[in-house]
C-alpha cells in the first residue's frame, strides 16, 4: 500500500519526465540514433563497420550471382545492432518453408559486459529461433559460433562478417556436426554497400 501511494504521488513527475525525453521509433532503430550513457563503451562499437545498407551476392559454381539485401543499423541508443536480412535466388529447397527460392531473418546482437563478448538471436521466416550464438570481434571482422536447429537436433553454426575493401564486405556460414572439429561451408555471400 505504501509502494502504491507513492507511485501515485510520482506519476505527475515521470508523466513529465517521458513527454520531455520522447524517443521516436526512428531513433529506436538507428534512423537518427541517440547515444545511451550506458553503452559507450569501445566494446559497444565493434559491429560498427557494419551498419548500412548492402547488396548481397552469393557465390555460386565459383560465381557472383545476385542474392538479395541486407540492412544493418545501431538500435536503442547504441545498445544493440540491428540486422534485417533477405536471402534471394537461393534453392527451391526453401520453397516449402517459406514460399520462395530463399529466407528471410532479422538478428539482434548486443555487448555482454559481463561475458566480454557479443550475443546474437536469430529469428527467420522458416520459423526458426537461435538464441546461443556467441561472438567477438578479430581483426578484420566479427565471428559468431552457436547452436542452430539441424535435420539431427542442432548443430554447430560459425558466422563471420569481414571488411574485404572499402564498401565491401563478406559474410559467411558454416556448419560442423563433430563439435567444431571439421566444418563445412553453407554459404559465402558478398556484401556490397548500397549507394545513395
């Protein structure tokens, strides 16, 4: 009872407090980002040289081919990197998850101060959720490893994003069913930076 007239006492006060502190939804998702005093840290920049938006191409029989977009932007404040992806011209394997020759997905990767590392959760439109990717940056890129759903339960998934010049970069993922031992590429993709 007592919790609750105060509350009552103090919600004049945070009514003000939230008109005088809007955050559009522009500025949630990074169209105008804002800086949040709680993740300033260098750590919290390390996907930086990611955020934009890029064509995807895809190697196929040792070719580029055309392989859809993909959009990458700071979120709440510098907190949280925000990534929505759409794989196209892939394989009519798809066709039956999700209506078409490819997939779409959104990942959101945020600093763990207390890990030191990155934790990303994948959502698609097959339906699938993976929320045990862990990463960091190296020298050229980030790297992500994790479990992801397989024919077999899980397997283990590396993703690796790297800088290859100035507006281009390479992402890739591949698959391993021994525990990191031996891996198998699934997909090499070139990103390259979307002009204004």
């Amino acid at each position: 009872m007592r919790f609750y007239l105060k509350f009552l006492v103090l919600m004049p006060w945070m009514g003000f407090a939230a008109s005088a502190q809007q955050v559009t939804p522009g500025d949630l998702i990074g169209n105008t980002p804002y800086e949040s005093p709680s993740c300033t840290l260098k750590d919290h920049h390390e996907f930086d040289f990611m955020h934009g938006a890029w064509d995807l191409r895809l190697m196929v029989d040792g070719k580029w081919m055309p392989g859809g977009y993909s959009i990458h932007k700071a979120a709440l404040g510098g907190c949280v990197s925000f990534d929505i992806i759409s794989f196209e011209n892939l394989d009519s394997f798809y066709k039956g998850l999700t209506g078409r020759t490819g997939y779409a997905g959104f990942a959101v990767s945020s600093y763990d101060k207390k890990a030191g590392n990155w934790h990303q959760i994948w959502h698609d439109d097959m339906g699938s959720t993976v929320a045990s990717f862990r990463g960091r940056r190296f020298k050229d890129g980030m790297r992500f490893v994790g479990h992801a759903p397989g024919e077999n339960g899980t397997e283990l998934q590396r993703l690796e994003w790297k800088i290859t010049g100035q507006d281009i970069r390479e992402y890739s993922m591949d698959m391993s069913t021994d525990g990191g031992q031996e891996w198998t590429r699934i997909i090499t993709v070139q990103m390259v930076r979307q002009k204004n």
